[in-house]
C-alpha cells in the first residue's frame, strides 16, 4: 500500500519545534499499516527536519543557541537577498536535512522513548511549510 | 516494482553543483512510477549529496565558502594521505550525508519549487562518482 | 517482503565505531532480498549513524577529534542535566543522523568499496543501543 499526502504547517516561529502529533494526527492512513515505513519531505530549503529529544523545551532553546552561533549571520554572504538569516537558513537545512524516514509498526511510528519530529524553522518570517508525507507499508 | 540502476557522473569541480536533470534524465523507469520513492546513494566518503535550493549559483559558492571556513583544511589530522582536503571531504560528507530518497509521484519527483539535487565535490580532483539509484513504487 | 527487527548493540566507547558486520551478521532475512532497501533506525538522540570510510581507524579518531572542537562541551547549554557531554551529544545527533537507509541487492547491502556503517557514540558513557532495522524489497 502507497499513500501520498500534503501537510500543511502552520507558520512557527524562528527555532526548533515538537512536531510530531502535530504531523502523525493528520496522516490518514497511518492506522492501517502493519509493517511499514513514513517518508516525509519538507519541501523548502530555509527550514529541516530532524529527529531529537521530545521533552526537556530547554534542548530546542540550546540547538538553536548551537546553530545561532555556528552559521554565523554576520558573515557577508552573496546570497543575503532576503536578509541576514536569507544564507544561514540554506545552510542550516542542508546541515540538519530536510527529510525523515520513520519506521511504522502496527500503526504507529517506531521512535525511541526519548525520540521526536523536530522542524527547524530558520527563517525569522518563515510562514507556512508544505511537508509531502510518503507512507508505504503492508 | 523495483528498479535499481548505476548512475555515473563525469568529474565535477570541486564545490557544489546541481545535478537533479543529470540524475532524472537518466533514470529509465522514473515515468513509469504512479506512487514511490527514489533512492540515491553516492557510494563515495569524500562527497555529498544533499538537498538545497535550485535557481541561485550564489547559494552554491556561499556554500562552498561556508564548508571551507567551517571544516579547516589546516589543522593536523592525523588520515593526511591524500592531502589536506582528504580528511575534510571525509567531515563534510558525514556533515551533509551520502544519500537521498525522494518521493515521486505521476513519473516526476516531488521536490520543492526551490528544491534541487546538489552534488558536493569535496575533492580538489575528486574524479567520476557513482550514485546506485533504487526506485520503488506502483 | 516486509521485515522488522531490533538489533541491540552492546555498550561501545566515546567515539566512532565501525559496525557494518555486527549489524548484517544479525539480519535474519537480508540474504532473501534479491533487490531492496535496508533502513536502519537508532532510536536514541545522543548517538548517530553515519556511512564513512571503512578501513583506516585515523578516520574515525580524526572525526571525533573534528567534533569534540566543533561542538564545544565547555558553553553554557540550560540541558546539562547529565553532565557537559549531555548537550553536544544531542547536537551531534542532529548534525550526523540517526538513520541510514542502504540499497541491497543480491542478499548483501550495495555499499560502495570505501563506505561502511559507523556508530558514532556521543555520551562517554553511552550504554546499549538499539537499531530498528527495516527490510523490505522483493
């Protein structure tokens, strides 16, 4: 069985977000796959997708304190048409990835006690974000 | 349906390119896919493969500049053998990751408006790469 | 075909860790797949998976040495509950991956010459870890 759906973020603000009731509540069909795996592609390359830690708030304040700090936004960048975080946030998803593959088991996504869907917003006005969820399974 | 085909890219300069028509143009079932994945691994640790943004060279060559500054070519790594891009090629492509899957749908990958396949070529000489694509779907 | 299955691996010291075999070894159905795709999944946010160079350890030493300067442990992170490797563990995770997904072909995974299958380990004492392995294909 292949499923294909759109979802539709609503806009967040720059940082790093717990996304993943936000993500599996809408997916139709997840409830139906025995085995499987769910691919999801955020389609745009200024935000990404990353699997990290699902409970102390204080991890995503520090990752974006680390990437902050890493990619620097005081650098002078060629491409800074959209403004100083316009380079960092092309950076930032290139480093993080904007894609997640999650296995499924008995209608449920497979991730660690402590795992969750993070999305790194990394523009400071990202608006919304279209993610392509790929699901496939028996 | 299952397909699995070798992609062999002639020598890119060193820096970052796009490659999403070099790699759809070849693909010889991609039409054929109403619903599915494609999976791209480059079988090489001195490149990358990563997903970024598709119309603007300059987000190419600030790339490039970003992963020069960030992964220095002048600190005394102890694998030197092939030079002092050798082991930095190595860091990058951990940092950016060797594979991609993307979903396809109608015969044509669904990417972003703005998203493209890049190739990192993390070698001053780094040669022909070879990328194993695997296409599934119905 | 369809096949899931915990891989628990044993408590690995603070670095990178080539394990390709002591992950296949354990594969029950790898050698039925004819053409297909392995996902692998380690369900943790303080550790990585990553595909690198397969032969010479300087790599892996190199990597860590790359990793322990980049991603500083002496920053004042608000997560420090389980000490100064407790934050850059997390964000180790997020740079290099938590999942791999690799082409099979003819029973055995279509890694190129060079490429294997590294844990990275995170915590300096990081204890089991365990990898959901997917198999699927045909």
């Amino acid at each position: 069985m292949w499923y294909q759906q759109m979802l539709i973020l609503s806009p967040h603000q720059r940082g790093f977000h717990l996304v993943t009731a936000e993500i599996t509540d809408r997916l139709n069909h997840l409830t139906e796959i025995k085995t499987g795996l769910l691919h999801l592609l955020l389609q745009h390359t200024s935000a990404s997708l990353t699997l990290n830690e699902n409970c102390d708030p204080s991890v995503r304040s520090d990752m974006e304190g680390y990437f902050l700090h890493q990619v620097s936004e005081d650098v002078p960048y060629r491409h800074d048409y959209e403004g100083a975080d316009d380079m960092p946030a092309h950076i930032k998803s290139s480093l993080l990835g904007a894609s997640l593959l999650i296995p499924v088991g008995q209608g449920k996504l497979l991730l660690g006690t402590w795992q969750g869907i993070w999305l790194g917003e990394h523009r400071n006005r990202g608006g919304e974000r279209h993610i392509l969820a790929t699901l496939q399974g028996e």
